[in-house]
C-alpha cells in the first residue's frame, strides 16, 4: 500500500508526547499519510480534541468508563469516529488488515501486547516504546522474523544508529554502538543532593519535552539502561560491544564506531519529529519542522562517561542484561512500580534504584517462550517491588 496509495497508520498512545509529535509531523505530508486508528490510556477529553483535528475512522480507549465517556461525547458532535474499548482494540487496530504502519507510542509494559500485535501482523513497526523491547526481547525479535515485519526505532539513539550502521549489517566493519546520553536534569549534583530531588525537578528536563515516566527515567539514567537493552537487541549486537557516553547537549544523537578508526555520527537539534519523520518516511526524507542545527551558534560538544554510582540504574540494567531469562522484564516491572511511586510522593529519589535492585536480587526469571509467561514474570516483579516501596516508604 505504500507504493500504491497514502501510508495508512495506527498511532498506539497517539495523546502522549510521542503521538502528538508524530501528529505534527503526519499532518504536514497529507499526500502520504492518512490516520487510520488512535489509541490511547483514559484521557478520553484530550482523545476527543484529536478525534475532531484528525477524523481517524476508529479510535479506541484502553477501559470501558473512558471508551463510553468519549462515544458520548463524539455521538453528541455527530461525528463519524467509532470508539472501540479495552486492551484488546488496541491490539485488533494494530493488526488491522487496512493498516500499513504502526506508531509504538504506548508507555511501559502495557504497550507489549498491542505492539506485539502489530509485528506479528507484519507491519511496518515504528518503535518507541522501548519498555515493549527490554519485556520481551527474543520473543519480540523473533516475531519480527517470522512474520516479516519492518521494525524502525524512533528512539532517537537508536534512530541515530539505524542511521549510521551500514546497509549490510553490523557484521560489515562495525565496531562498537556508542549510546550518547544528556546525563539528564542531575548530571551536576552530588549524592548528597540527590537523596533530596523531588519530582518537579526531575520532570523538568533539560533539553527534551517528554512524558513524566521516561523523564524520571532519563533523571535516574534507567532510559539509557533501558536503551542499552534495546539496542542490543535492535541491532543483534552483545552487550560488551554497547557504551554509554554523557554528552549534555544533545546535538549528537548517538555513534557508530568502525573497525578502521572511523565513527559515524548522527546530529540534530533535540526534537523528536526528525527521528519520527525518518522512521516515518525511510528510505526517503520528508520535513520534519524541526529546527535546523546551526553551526554558527553552536558553542562545543562535549563528553564524559557516566557516574554509576550516583546513577545506579545504569549498572542495573547492564546486570539484568547479563543475567538474561527474564531479568530484563523484572528490572522493567520494578522500574515502572518505583517510578510511579517516586511521582506521586510514595518514594524517594534514590528509592528507585534500590526496589530495582531488591527486586531483581529476589525475584525469580526464567526464560519465558511465550509472552503470557513473561507477563505473569512481571505481575510477580510488580507485587514484589510494591512491598519494598512500602518497606521504604516517605
Ligand atoms: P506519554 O506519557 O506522554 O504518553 C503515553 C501514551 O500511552 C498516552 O497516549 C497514554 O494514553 C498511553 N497509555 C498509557 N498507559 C496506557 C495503557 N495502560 N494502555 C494503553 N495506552 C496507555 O509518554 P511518551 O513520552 O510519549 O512516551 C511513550 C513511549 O515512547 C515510552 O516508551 C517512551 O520511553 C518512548 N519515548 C518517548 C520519547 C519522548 O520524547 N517523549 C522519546 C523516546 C522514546
Ligand atoms: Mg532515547
């Protein structure tokens, strides 16, 4: 259908950061894409706005209360969306045979099985929920295999990578995957400090707009333990051949090394809608509107490795992906928990990478070959990370 006619999408989390950026990108390029479906949580209200800018044919809520709040509302507009409900929908329009490409846009480990969906539909998946990964892992690349689906990570790292690996594979000279990471909204504070931040402060970060859950996560540095992951296994490369390198200002997205001495790099401004326009478009380009690097302004790059021990969650996340089975899943349960409980003031800062690691020293993770057994991996991590929260508590 690509060739022949518009892309047709289904953006899974189309209210979030991701889906409203990819909405800006779309409605620049009318002539090639067309919104099939949106999906999203319980913000019903914010799904309604998008339902009359965007006219999709289905949109769909994750619960019933909310699906039925928003039938309402658009039957009172006399608009033509049909609204579908639960976890189900969601995977149903990711799978639908009138759908070309697939937004990943989901957060956390909810986002697995409407993505998994998408793959095993065959479609052209665009990835960023990166927690549907670093949960299923083999299983989710599996898929990708055998049902011949197009995985392109919108992550912008590994969008950067994708970007510079040659056409042939890591296997053609490729040395090392350099993961740049901002270091996020603490990379200056002392350990004493951090015991003290509060959620306000880790939200707030420096260079990108994101969603509260990834914006902890890029202050704990657990994103970059997460996209360390992910990149192995996008990339099918072993953990020892991933590094982390600090780069605060974000110009360079991420690096591949060379046998010969060369590293390529990808550069931008830190704006979303140039991974999302890539993924979006590849092999071609299209605009993006993001702002064009300008060299005349820009002042030096600079680079420094990360501290693990201010930022544990780094090493906790290289340790489950050394551990294997079902680690990963475990770390990302904990994490999910942890940080939840860090917005709404049930746990402190450094509380976060202390459940992780209680929970990945205590819970069980056997390698999995199906997802319902991964996913009752992660239920089991969950009510595990729950009582050291509560140990914890603040
Ligand atoms: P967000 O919180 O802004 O949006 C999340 C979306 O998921 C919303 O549409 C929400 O309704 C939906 N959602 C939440 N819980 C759900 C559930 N249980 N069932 C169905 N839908 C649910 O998050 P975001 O910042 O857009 O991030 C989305 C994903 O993209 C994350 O995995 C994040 O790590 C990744 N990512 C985001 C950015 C960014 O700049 N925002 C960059 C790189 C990667
Ligand atoms: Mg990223």
């Amino acid at each position: 259908a690509v060739a022949t006619g518009r892309q047709r999408l289904t953006l899974l989390g189309a209210t979030g950061s991701i889906g409203q950026q990819t909405l800006d990108v779309l409605v620049r390029h009318p002539e090639r894409y067309e919104v099939f479906a949106v999906t999203a949580g319980t913000q019903w209200q914010a799904m309604a706005r998008l339902c009359e800018t965007v006219q999709p044919r289905y949109a769909a809520m994750a619960d019933a209360t909310s699906a039925t709040s928003l039938r309402n509302h658009l039957a009172g507009l006399g608009s033509q969306v049909e609204v579908l409900s639960g976890p189900e929908a969601l995977a149903e329009l990711a799978a639908h045979p009138d759908v070309d490409t697939v937004v990943a846009g989901i957060v956390g480990a909810a986002g697995v099985r409407p993505t998994l969906a998408a793959v095993e539909a065959g479609k052209r998946v665009l990835l960023a929920n990166k927690e549907a990964l670093v949960v299923t892992g083999s299983l989710f690349m599996d898929a990708v295999k055998r049902y011949g689906a197009t995985l392109l990570p919108l992550d912008s790292e590994h969008n950067a990578i994708f970007q510079c690996l040659p056409t042939e594979g890591v296997n053609a000279g490729v040395e090392r995957l350099l993961l740049t990471a901002s270091g996020g909204p603490f990379r200056e504070f002392s350990a004493e400090q951090l015991k003290a931040v509060t959620p306000e402060q880790a939200i707030k970060h420096p260079n990108w707009d994101m969603g509260p859950k990834i914006s902890v996560d890029s202050a704990t540095l657990m994103n970059k333990g997460l996209e360390f992951i992910e990149a192995c296994w996008l990339f099918d490369v072993p953990p020892a051949m991933v590094d982390v390198v600090v780069h605060p200002q974000s110009v360079i997205h991420s690096m591949v090394a060379y046998r010969d001495g060369s590293v390529l790099a990808q550069m931008g401004t830190p704006d979303m809608r140039t991974p999302i326009a890539c993924g979006l478009s590849w092999p071609e380009r299209v605009e993006s509107g993001a702002q064009r690097l300008d060299f005349s302004t820009l002042i030096g790059l600079n680079f420094e490795l990360p501290d693990l021990e201010r930022f544990p969650c780094l090493g906790l996340a290289r340790d489950a992906m050394a551990a294997g089975g079902t680690a990963t899943a475990v770390l990302n349960a904990a994490n999910e928990e942890a940080v939840a409980a860090f917005l709404d003031g049930r746990l402190d800062f450094m509380g976060i990478a202390d459940v992780v690691a209680r929970t990945l020293d205590k819970q069980d993770a056997p390698a999995c070959c199906d997802v319902d057994a991964v996913m009752e991996i992660d239920r089991q991590a969950r009510q595990l990370a729950c009582h050291w929260i509560k140990e914890r508590g603040c």
